[in-house]
C-alpha cells in the first residue's frame, strides 16, 4: 500500500503553472523554429520533465520554489530551441548593448543548467537521505551539477555524431575551440550562486512543505 500524502496548495499550483507554461512554450517555439532537428533536441529536458514531474508529484511533490524554477528553465530552453542559442533575441541584445563578440544566450543557459538543478538536487538529498543543511551538503550538489554538465556535454557531442548533423545548430559553440569548457563552468558558477542566494528561501519553502504534510494531532 502507497502511504498517503498530503499536497500543499502552493506545490500543486507550482507543477499546474510548470505544466501550463512548458506546454505553451512547447508550443510556440515549435512553430517554424530555426532549425527543427535542432529545436527536438534542445526541447527534450522540457518533454520529459513534463510526464515526470507529473508522475512524481503525488508520491514526491516538491517545493513551490523548485517548480517555479524548473518553469523558468523550461522558458530559457523553448526560447532558445525556437532561435538556435546562437541567434536569440537577448542574446543579441546583450551583444549589441555591452559590445561583447559573440551571442551568450548559451551561456544564460548554462546558468540556469546549474542555477535550478541545485535546488532541486538539494531538495531531494534533504528530503530523501540523512543529509542535512552545510558544507557536505553544499560540495554534493555542486559535484552533482558539475557531472550533470560534463554527461550534457557529452551526450551533445554523441547526438551531432549520431544524428551527422550540422553541430553549428545545435552545439552553437560560435567558433569557440573552448566552448564546452565555458559551458560548464558557467554550470558551477550557476550552481553556486543558487546555493548562495536561494538555500535561506528554499529552507522556509521545505520547512512550509513539511507542516503542511503533517496531519494535525488530536484535539
């Protein structure tokens, strides 16, 4: 038997507003994007995080902050599939603004690729393991968003290979020899700073969960 449990309004609203926004912007930015077998493959973290985090959210829902920060990154990436990250409007923005030499809507995502897998990360070894808020913890996820970012990188390289496509549209490294090496650095710097700056939130968001989930006692 499955043990009951009980999901707070505000988790539930976070996955409803993941759902509805990873479907809409699945479905604009599949219209006419620049390049369709690039777009299928920057799109997937989106159509399977989809069923997934459906499917896990009644025996594990998280926290209204984790949604809300995977609905961000589902925005980051349906924007970039639709353009290619080379060729994103802020992007170009940024470039023609702060007079830099290439287009880093890439480097915006590898941001994110480490800024919202951490909290994540960190929400389930504190729910799911003896771990608990600290130094150890901290080193753990970071390690795990840096693995997560070399296993991108590489499955990146085995889909151009695989797929003899142009790399250009879907590796966008603008002629950068070092470009994987940035990405995934800018994944720790995007991990660390989310650790930084989020772990005092997202401790009251599972300290919120937690007190929702417990029933209350007996009168």
């Amino acid at each position: 038997m499955h043990r009951h449990v009980i999901i707070p309004l505000s988790s539930r609203l976070g996955l409803l507003t993941f759902l509805a926004v990873a479907v809409v912007g699945l479905a604009i930015s599949g219209l006419a994007p620049a390049d369709r077998a690039a777009w299928w493959l920057e799109v997937l973290p989106v159509v399977v995080a989809l069923p997934l985090t459906g499917w896990t959210h009644e025996r594990f829902p998280l926290t209204w902050l984790a949604y809300l920060l995977i609905t961000v990154w589902a925005v980051i990436l349906v924007i970039g599939a639709h353009y290619t990250y080379a060729h994103a409007p802020l992007g170009h923005w940024l470039q023609d603004t702060f007079h830099l030499s290439r287009n880093n809507y890439d480097r915006i995502g590898h941001f994110a690729q480490g800024f919202v897998p951490a909290i994540v990360a960190r929400e389930i070894l504190l729910r799911d393991t003896p771990l608990r808020s600290g130094a150890w913890l901290s080193l753990i996820v970071v390690a795990l968003c840096m693995a997560l970012s070399v296993v991108y990188e590489l499955v990146e390289w085995w889909v151009a290979l695989l797929a003899r496509m142009q790399a250009g549209a879907f590796l966008d490294n603008q002629g950068n020899l070092w470009d994987a090496q940035w990405n995934m650095l800018w994944i720790t710097i995007g991990a660390l700073t989310s650790l930084a700056v989020l772990s005092g939130a997202h401790d009251r968001a599972l300290a919120a969960l937690a007190a929702a989930q417990t029933p209350p006692g007996p009168a």
